[in-house]
C-alpha cells in the first residue's frame, strides 16, 4: 500500500471515530428525472483496479460448493423484518448461495463498521450504506462497479428510477445497485386539520414557509393541539428543504461536476431555511426535541402535534401506529424561491465490495440483482414505505391495487416524480441532484450542532452556519487533500 492510500485509510478511520464520538449522528432513513447524466460526475473517482482493468464477465460458472456471503444492513424493527423475509426469499430459491444478514445498528454505524473493516479485513461482501456515503465509498478503490457488472452480465440498467441511477452514478453508470430509496414527506392528522379548518395544499403543490406558518396559527389556536409540528434537529430536513427552494449545498454544482471544496449552506437560500426551521422551535411551533427521529413520532402519536417531518420509509408505520387519520403532503420551500423545486434521493443502495475471489463476487451480484427484481420491490415497497426503484413495474397490479388502498404512499413517488430536474435554460438543477463530498457525514452533524448554536446558545441562523461551514470546509480540505 502506498504512502498515500495508506494515509487516506487513516483519514476514513478518524472520520469514523468522529462520527462515533457524536453518537451515531444524524441519519436518514432515508433523499428527478436527469437528462443530463454526463454532468452527475465528480471528479477522480476510484472503483477496483482489477476491476477496471478487466472486461471480463463476472457471470462465471459458481462451483458445486456453496457460497456463503456476509451482508450488512442498517434496517431495524420491522425494516429489518422485511430484509430478512426477502433474504429468506432468496436463500430459498437456490442451493448455490447463502445470505448471512447482520444489521449493523444506524447508517452512521455501519458506515463506520464499514471504515473500521477494512482495517481489520473483515469487511463484507455485500453493504447497505447509505447516500451520504456515496463519495467516500467510490473513493475507496475497493468496490465492484454495478456498472461494470450489469455491462458484463447484459442487464438492462434502464428499468431504474433515473433519479436513484444518477445519484449513485459515477458518469459510467450506477457504482451501487439501487434499493432503499425514500425521500421526506409531512404527515399530518387529518382530525386535527378539519376541527381547525386548515386545507392541506392542493395536490402537486406544497405551502410556502409564510403558508405553513399561517395554517400552524390557525391549528394551535383552534385548541385542538399544544403543537402544530413535531420537529427533530436533523441534517437531512434542512438538505432536502434547501434542495426544495433551490439551494446548493456545496460548490462545484453540489460536488457533482468536481470535488466539492467549500459548502454554500450558509448563503442567502441556507440562511433563509435554518431560520425557517429553528424558528419553527423557537417560536412555539414545535417542541424543543433535540436531534431526535423517534421522539417526534411518539409527540406525533399522543396528538400533541398535528403534523410531522419524517421519512417515506416510516409510511407503513405511521398508517399502522397511529390511532386517527394519516394525510400525507409534500414538504414546503422558501419563499424566496417562488416555488418548489423537488427533492433529493435519500435511502441508501447496495454496495459490492470486491472480494477477490470471481466466483464470490459473481454470487453477490447475484443476491443484488434479486433484490432490485420486480417481486422485491414490490414486498420491499408495500412492507415500509420505500418507493420501487424501478421504472417498469408502474403496471403491476398488485402495486396498482396497494396504491388505491392506501395513497400515502403515492405522494413520495408524485413528488419525486414532479421534482424539477432540469432549469428553465434546459441545464441540469444540481439542487436536487443532491450535494456529495467524501466527509458529508460529519458535515452532516455540524449542522446538527448549529441547531443547539441557534436554540441554546442564542446565535442567529447567519452566526451558526458561518461557524459550521468554517468547520465544513475544513473537513472538505482534509478529504480533498489525498486526491490532489
């Protein structure tokens, strides 16, 4: 190993230790149809040597022995039931392969499991890691590309979302193969909103921050509730409502046409989000939950808070949980924007790591392209709240029935769906591509620590975000360091 790789293997494994050090972070569960996807580029990035070097095909015949392959996950409770139930799927339709599924805790975790596995060898042959992880996974060198693979292998990687594909895409095509694709919706109790006379906003559209202030006055002085939203400090909220009213995260067209070397979350459109959001705490909007995903749920839940931020995977959840009626709409944008722009990826996707051995990896690709299939998706789909991530399967019957059964789950796929991927001069809109940089992790937490700045400390949101992206910018310079 190089002076240099070997320096870069001790960088990742402090990023992991910071993020361990803040406690498992922020994480999302969870966020665009390009046509430009020459552009959803960042440059020198790495997959394989070997693999890049070869063309030859992955698809070898397996030997007579079984194969048993190791795949980390970050999906609990009843997401990871429904891993298992289609990892059972799989083991039982063949006698050449064995799954062994290990959840691994948050994304955070097994990011960082990820990082220290390496050190120690004794990583897996297969990784849900998730979207923030897009740039330091690539940059790795130790993956197989599903690019590569699908070319080998004669797939047809056209049947994904374009959104998922070019957002773990590399130029080439997909370095991932798609499968836990979410993005962030309201849920709101719909009870609550007609005692009040609020109107959700019409369907295809989203309030503004002045129109969802307006509808929160109207719901907490109609009594109905202490609370119009349950909000928690989460990094992922102020990504996708930044992206929503089309605001970049980093330079560099978000890290998309170059590496990302500084973050543009502290100008106007970021600013104009974080006081939006942390205002929504301070001014009695929402209680003070800290960084929390669960606690807003059980505030949502009791009826102490008539609407609340969360993931489409908690869809299911949320139907099934709660005891009046869940409505489900866009998120809002910022009035400077005019109107909404869409959403960014969230989830995560599946990584092969290269194993070294043909046949192995030839298996793993194999238990990857079982999980993209039509039947997986749908079971993966109807079981959470993660939307197909694929194009053609819009038809099923199954799915079609579902989905007039129980619309909540359609909005996240409409609102994807209407996103705006291009600007009116036919460019692409790197706001919703979504940003990537190798250390967006722990990016990720500073702005974590800006919402206490804000709510604890009495900074403004100008005064918060100037600090965070001092330290943001720094982080990108270390990362970006190794690649110079």
């Amino acid at each position: 190993m190089s002076r240099k790789m070997l320096k870069y293997w001790m960088l990742l494994l402090a990023l992991a230790l910071v993020l361990a050090a803040c406690g498992g972070g922020d994480t999302a569960d969870e966020p665009a149809d390009t046509e430009d996807t020459a552009a959803d580029t960042t440059e020198d990035t790495a997959v394989s040597e070997d693999t890049a070097d070869s063309e030859e095909p992955m698809e070898e015949e397996m030997s007579d022995e079984v194969i048993t392959l190791e795949f980390w996950h970050a999906m609990a409770d009843d997401l990871g039931a429904v891993v298992d139930e289609l990892v059972t799927r799989f083991n039982d339709s063949q006698d050449g392969i064995v799954v062994n599924a290990t959840y691994q805790g948050s994304y955070d975790d097994t990011y960082n499991a990820l990082l220290a596995a390496f050190e120690t060898g004794t990583e897996p042959n297969i990784i849900q890691n998730f979207d923030l992880a897009s740039q330091t996974m690539i940059d790795t060198g130790r993956l197989i590309a599903a690019h590569d693979l699908m070319a080998a292998d004669g797939y047809d990687s056209s049947v994904f979302v374009p959104a998922v594909a070019d957002y773990y895409g590399d130029g080439e095509g997909m370095v991932a193969m798609a499968f836990n694709s979410s993005t962030p919706i309201l849920f709101y109790n719909k009870d609550m909103f007609a005692a009040a006379g609020v109107e959700p906003p019409a369907e295809g559209t989203s309030w503004s921050f002045s129109e969802m202030l307006a509808a929160c006055d109207a719901i907490q002085a109609s009594g109905e509730t202490e609370y119009c939203i349950a909000l928690g400090q989460v990094g992922w909220y102020f990504e996708q409502i930044l992206a929503n009213s089309g605001g970049l995260y980093f330079n560099n067209d978000n890290g998309r046409t170059g590496r990302a070397s500084e973050v543009m979350f502290n100008q106007g459109t970021g600013v104009e989000v974080f006081d939006f959001l942390t205002g929504l705490i301070a001014d009695g909007y929402s209680p003070n939950l800290g960084n929390t995903w669960t606690d807003t749920d059980t505030v949502f839940f009791a009826g102490e808070a008539a609407m609340v931020f969360d993931s489409t995977a908690g869809t299911r959840g949320f139907q099934d949980g709660a005891e009046f009626e869940v409505g489900t709409m866009y998120i809002p944008y910022a009035d400077s924007a005019g109107d909404r722009n869409g959403v960014v990826i969230g989830g995560a996707a599946l990584w092969l790591i290269d194993s070294g051995d043909e046949a192995t990896n030839a298996a793993a690709w194999e238990f990857m392209k079982f999980m993209a299939e039509e039947a997986q998706q749908v079971t993966w789909h109807t079981g959470t709240g993660y939307f197909p991530v694929r194009t053609d399967i819009s038809g099923n019957a199954e799915l079609t029935a579902f989905w007039d059964e129980n619309p909540n789950f359609v909005t996240a796929i409409n609102q994807l769906e209407s996103t705006k991927t291009t600007l009116d001069d036919g460019s692409p809109n790197y706001a919703v591509l979504g940003g990537r940089s190798g250390p967006s992790p722990a990016i990720r937490r500073l702005i974590v620590e800006a919402y206490s700045s804000v709510l604890d400390d009495g900074m403004t949101a100008q005064e918060a975000l100037d600090i965070a992206a001092e330290k943001a910018n720094q982080e990108l310079a270390d990362y970006n360091a190794f690649f110079e």
